[in-house]
C-alpha cells in the first residue's frame, strides 16, 4: 500500500535507484496506436536544502534508448531526432517543485532536448518515505509532462497516404522514480 507524503520532503540528498525505476516516453503512432520506449542509462537526484526547498534533476543518455526494433533505435539516435553523435543527453533542472497535502507533485524546469531548452511543468503523485527491508529511507516519484516534440528540434514526419502522420507531435515523458536517502 503507497502512502502520500504530506510533509516537507527530508533535508538531503535522494538518488535515483536506478533498478527500480523507469524513464520513458509515448507516441501516437499511425494515427491508431500508442508507440512506447524507454531509456536504460539516466541518473538523477533530488536534493531538499537546509530551508526545505527541493530541487529535482536528473540526465538521461540517448544512446540508451530501448525500442522493440535496432533500426528503428538507430533512426531515433540519427540527426532526424534526437541527434545523440551530437547531443548525448536530455537533461532536467527543477526551478520550482511543489507538493500538495493529498500526495500530489508538481515540478516546473528546465528540460533540454537536442540542444532545446524549454519550461515544463510535470504533474504526479509522491509517497513516502517509507523505510525498506534494508532500513534505507525510500521516497517513490511518479511524474508525466507532454511535450511538443518540435519546439526540441525532432521534427521528422511522414504524411499518411489518407490523412493524418506517421508521428503526432504530442509526446508524453513518464518517469517513475525509487529513491535513496543519502547515508
């Protein structure tokens, strides 16, 4: 059973177990379906200060990206989106990060796609902390933020031969994130 947190998240540093938890994006594909991949290589922390105040950030390696078919992996890695020869990482800054009483998160940052860098606000839940079967500290982050991919520069598309794109421009970003208070 999750708990949600309703207090101010423990002074600190929280990094991301990165076994436990999942980076990844979907797309309307063909018009018809929901398209999924993920990330395998990403790290990150959340940090709470002296004064209570959090700060979430993290990086994911492109090069990582996971999908069901190697050449479609190596088209997404090629200039036509995320360009990772010349753009290794996506990478995110909280500027603002707010939880709500009922267990509800609310983060605002920089994200960095392709060289783009653009404000986002990702919405979700948090629970915690609880304590594991190892006694460490835990902290669990759910988070879901949806982008228009151009305004990053990953403009490729296909016109369907009835109407419509191979690719909507809508994508959602989900992370769900295990994380570790810091000894």
């Amino acid at each position: 059973m999750s708990t949600a947190t309703t207090q101010p998240i423990a002074i600190g540093t929280w990094q991301i177990d990165t076994i436990h938890s999942h980076v990844g994006f979907a797309v309307k594909h063909m018009v018809v379906s929901t398209f999924r991949g993920r990330f395998e290589d990403y790290s990150g922390s959340l940090r709470a200060a002296e004064d209570g105040t959090p700060r979430l950030e993290g990086s994911v390696e492109v090069d990582s990206i996971v999908v069901k078919d190697e050449n479609l992996a190596g088209h997404l890695k090629s200039p036509d989106f995320f360009d990772s020869a010349n753009h290794p990482r996506i990478s995110f800054v909280s500027q603002d990060l707010t939880l709500g009483e009922d267990g509800t998160i609310e983060v605002e940052g920089d994200l960095t796609i392709k060289g783009h860098t653009h404000r986002v606000t990702a919405r979700g839940s948090i629970s915690g902390p609880h304590v594991d079967i190892a006694g460490n500290d835990k902290l669990g982050v759910e988070l879901e933020v949806v982008i228009d991919r151009r305004e990053f520069g990953l403009e490729w598309n296909a016109p369907l031969p009835k109407g419509g794109f191979a690719l909507d421009n809508d994508v959602k970003l989900e992370v769900s994130l295990e994380l570790a208070k810091e000894a």
